[in-house]
C-alpha cells in the first residue's frame, strides 16, 4: 500500500519576488516583480498587497481539486 506523501514545499506554490531598487520593506513601501515558478505568469506590484493578491489568484488556480 503506498503511501500519500505530499512535499511541504511544493512546486506549484514557488514564486521568485525580486524587489526594487528603491523598495524600503521596512517603511511599507513594496515594489517589485514576482513571477510563479510553475505558470510563468508575472506582474510589478507597488504594495504587499499587490503582490499579496497576484499569489493567491495564481494559487487558487493551480491548487490541486480536494
């Protein structure tokens, strides 16, 4: 019987977030690139919350069905 091994890093939730050059994370100002690993898709974002809602519309779409 073999087992349901997930990894707890998977693949399809990798993102690369490159940050600006005069992004100051530590005054709230975000601006970068992320591009998803496993899609290619990317965008610039100029706040976390940018970046945080490109993530998860990527995710929602390739999160495996339950």
């Amino acid at each position: 019987m073999a087992a349901n091994h997930q990894p707890s890093l998977p693949a399809q939730r990798a993102f690369i977030v490159q940050l600006h050059a005069d992004a100051n994370v530590e005054h709230g100002y975000w601006q970068g690139r992320v591009e998803h690993i496993v899609s290619f898709q990317t965008t610039h974002f100029h706040s976390l919350e940018e970046l945080l809602t490109f993530m998860a519309a990527v995710l929602h779409g390739h999160e495996p069905s339950e």
